[in-house]
C-alpha cells in the first residue's frame, strides 16, 4: 500500500520539476551564476570557499534543467560554464581535461569527408539539374565576397570608435613566443590558394581535411555519376551514397553524446591556460571583438535573413545547437555535421546544404575576416602608427583576397594576421601580443562563421526557390 502511495507522489513531484526547470529559471540561474564570478572581486573579506561552493551549486541546477529539457544546446552551455569554473579553480585538473575536446574533433573529422561526399553525391547526380549546379556557385561566390567585405568594414569602424590598441602594453612570456615563432614559420611554405583549390590525390585531401578540395572531388564526381547512361551503374551508386550519408548522419548522433565533455574540456584547458590576467590586460580588444560581431549580426545578417523571408524563429532553433558547439569547441569542424542535419531537418534540400556549408568553410569566414580587419589596426594603435583611411581600405582589399582559401590551416587567422603586420613595415612578432587570448576571440569569430554559413545556405535555397514551402 505505501509503495501505491509513493509512486503518484513521486510522479507528481517529477512533474513539479519539469514545471519549473524551464529556460526561463535557466536564464535567471545563469545570471546568478556570472554575478557569483563578478562579485568576489569586490567582496574581499568574504570567506574562501563560499562563492566557490555557491558557483557549484549553480552549475547543477543548470546541469539539472539540461537533463529535465533534453536540449543538447542546454548541455552544452551548462559543461561551458563548468568548464571555466574548473579551469579557475582545479587547473591542473584542467589541462587535463584538454584530451576530450581532441578526441570529440578526431572524431568529427573521420565523418566530414564521407558526410560532404555523399550528400553532393546525392543531392546533384541525384537531380542531374548541372546548371543548376553552376548558378549555385555563382550566386554563392557573390554572396560570400559581399557580406565578407561589409564584415572586414564593420571590423575597421569598430576598432576606429574604441581605439583599443592605444596605449596597451602587454608583456608576451615564454610559450606564446614559442607558439608564434612554429605558426609564423607556415608563411615560409609559399602556396598558390587557387591551386589548392583542386585535388591531386583525394586519399590525401581526406587525410589532411581539405574540405574544398572535397568539395570539389564531390561535385565532379557527382556530375560524373550524372552523364552515365547505364540507369542500373547509376542507381547502384546512387543508393550506395544514399546509404552512405544516412549512416553518417547516424555516426553524427553517435559523436554528438560526447559533445557537452569536449565543450568542458575545451573551456577547462583553455581557462587554465590563458588564465585571468592575460584577458583582463586586453578586455578592451575582446570587448570591441564581440561588441563588433553583434553589430554585425544585427546589421548585416537580420536584414538578410529578413530580406530572403527566411522564418527567424524556426532559423535559430535549426542554428543554435551547431553556433552554440562552434562557440564552446572554437572549432567550424566540429559544428559542421549537425549544421548540416539540422538545416536539412530545416527543409533545405540536401544538394544546396552539401554544396554552400563546406564550401563556405573557406570562402564566407564572416567572423574571422572582422576579426583580422579589426586586429590589424589594434597592433598598428599599440605601435603607436596612426593609419590613415586609405591605409585601412587598402588592408581591408589585402585581406579580402588572404582571408580565403586558407581555412583547415592550424593557425590560419593568425599567420594571415601576421602577414597583415609584416605588410605595414611592422615585425610580425608584434601579433604575437593577442595570441594570448585568440582562444576567447575564436570562440566568438567561429561561432559567426557557423551563423553565416548556416544563413547563406538558406539564402541560396531561398534564390533558388527549394525554400518556398517554409513562409517567414
């Protein structure tokens, strides 16, 4: 009989709980939670311990909400603030935890090529629309150049406004100059990016995840598997890509369990080894970063969004589990997959999503090219050079054409960065001053880098009239 009485008690205690564990108190816990970071900073006197163990607390409520809401994005969100709690408090712990974020990229990477291959596989051969193929690359192109130059203007206006670089002197140690001497020395290995573009052997393009060189393979082959007049060959590989791409979106699912421990050991290792100090000696340059990324959102992406009719609500739910992963792992890869299936669940065919998403990987970098416009003025504003109009638009040109092509490198923004310095007559050592916190900037240019690939996607569907049963 107690046991009769105890089950509907507990079941309506769960209820309870799932009543109240909503975004709303998510919100409210998590504003309590960054107060609990701030405060001890002016209340000295407290005791050691309470904020610490408070900030704990915090943590299992969200972590509490994450599991009673199901939403990966929650959990994602909630092992990011876990993360930096640890790397604060247990940063030899810390480090190493940096192992999980490796492995969960690892992973991801072995599923990048099959996934791209088979749904461009699919999507074009599967159609046989070529033209359609070409007028996609096309209006592609386009798009990217255009929002990227008004990405690397905005990055211009906004260092201009704060003038972040002046007067800032911060001393570099040991590791960083080590870490930037192995970077700078990629810009010895002279390669022609348009060259790059293509493949000469696709075994080693997969090695080395050349995703436009994929990209490229794909399409050829797709068109390829187009022009065979054998109807029986042709579905034969058609399924077998059907197939293929089904059981990576599977593999997808798979790896994503393990995405809220990479984001906490991504978070952990990073906190624990920039620390503190570093990013409060350039929280104007970090500042004027993010303040600039969220003008940029609101100026140039809205209006797009707006303008093509795409649904904004129905758009952020589709983006906000991919934006939120690329923001915590500082990794495009790692986002790459689940922005792909959750546009298709979106409603955009699979042709368009497989050819704009990986190619826009290396030539609509939105974040990373504001960032290397507005970082190059702040080195030149801590050398004490004043650059004149001109000067920056015709860094802003330089960099129009460097900021692509180079993606996939290790390093990348700042070896362009620093070739950016080198063409101003400065040392390009100088660029190493902002390596001590380029982890904090990346998870934020990567995360509009996501936004904006995901956004253009829909763009083109839209043109392209694959999107007109989805009403904005």
């Amino acid at each position: 009989m107690g046991i009769k009485v105890r089950i509907p008690y507990l079941y309506h205690m769960w209820n309870t709980i799932k009543g109240l564990a909503n975004i709303r108190a998510y919100l409210i816990i998590f504003g309590l939670l960054l107060a609990g970071f701030v405060v001890p900073a002016y209340l000295t006197s407290a005791p050691v311990g309470v904020f610490e163990s408070l900030r704990f607390l915090l943590i299992l409520l969200l972590f509490v909400i994450s599991f009673v809401r199901k939403k990966m994005s929650l959990w994602i969100f909630s092992a990011m603030v876990l993360g930096i709690e640890v790397g604060m408090d247990f940063p030899a712990f810390a480090l190493e935890m940096e192992r999980l974020a490796k492995i969960f990229l690892r992973l991801i990477k072995t599923l990048v090529a099959p996934l791209i291959f088979a749904t461009l596989v699919v999507g074009i051969a599967g159609h046989s629309n070529l033209k359609q193929v070409g007028r996609m690359g096309l209006k592609s192109i386009l798009y990217f150049e255009v929002v990227t130059t008004l990405a690397l203007f905005i990055g211009l206006m906004a260092i201009n406004i704060t003038q972040a670089g002046k007067g800032v002197s911060v001393e570099v140690n040991q590791k960083v100059k080590e870490k930037s001497t192995e970077l700078l020395a990629q810009r010895s290995e002279h390669k022609d990016h348009i060259v790059e573009i293509f493949p000469e052997n696709i075994a080693k393009s997969i090695a080395e995840n050349s995703v436009l060189q994929i990209v490229v393979f794909s399409v050829i082959f797709a068109i390829g598997l187009g022009m065979v007049k054998n109807e029986q060959h042709k579905l034969t590989m058609l399924r077998m890509n059907e197939s293929l791409a089904e059981v990576m979106f599977k593999f997808t699912e798979i790896v994503m369990y393990l995405a809220p421990l990479a984001v906490f050991g991504a978070l952990a290792s990073t906190v624990a080894k920039s620390g503190v100090d570093v990013l409060m000696s350039l929280m104007k340059l970090v500042g004027t970063l993010y303040a600039s990324l969220v003008v940029f959102i609101l100026a140039v992406l809205l209006p797009i969004a707006l303008l093509a009719k795409i649904p904004i609500r129905k758009f952020l739910n589709a983006v906000s589990e991919p934006v939120s992963l690329a923001f915590a792992t500082a990794s495009s890869e790692a986002a790459l997959p689940k922005a792909m299936e959750n546009l298709e669940r979106f409603g955009i065919p699979k042709h368009i999503v497989g050819f704009v998403i990986p190619t826009g990987y290396s030539f609509n970098l939105d974040g990373t090219t504001l960032y290397l416009s507005l970082a190059s003025v702040f080195i030149a504003q801590m050398s004490g050079i004043n650059l004149s109009i001109g000067e920056q638009i015709s860094i802003c040109l330089v960099l129009m054409l460097t900021s692509k092509g180079v993606a996939g490198v290790r390093g990348a923004s700042f070896v362009i960065l620093a070739g950016t310095v080198a063409s101003m007559g400065l040392d390009p050592e100088k660029a190493s001053v902002i390596l001590g916190i380029d982890a904090v900037m990346d998870m934020a240019r990567t995360s509009v880098n996501v936004l904006g690939n995901c956004l253009a996607t829909a763009v083109i569907a839209r043109s392209e009239g694959e999107l007109d049963h989805i009403n904005a």
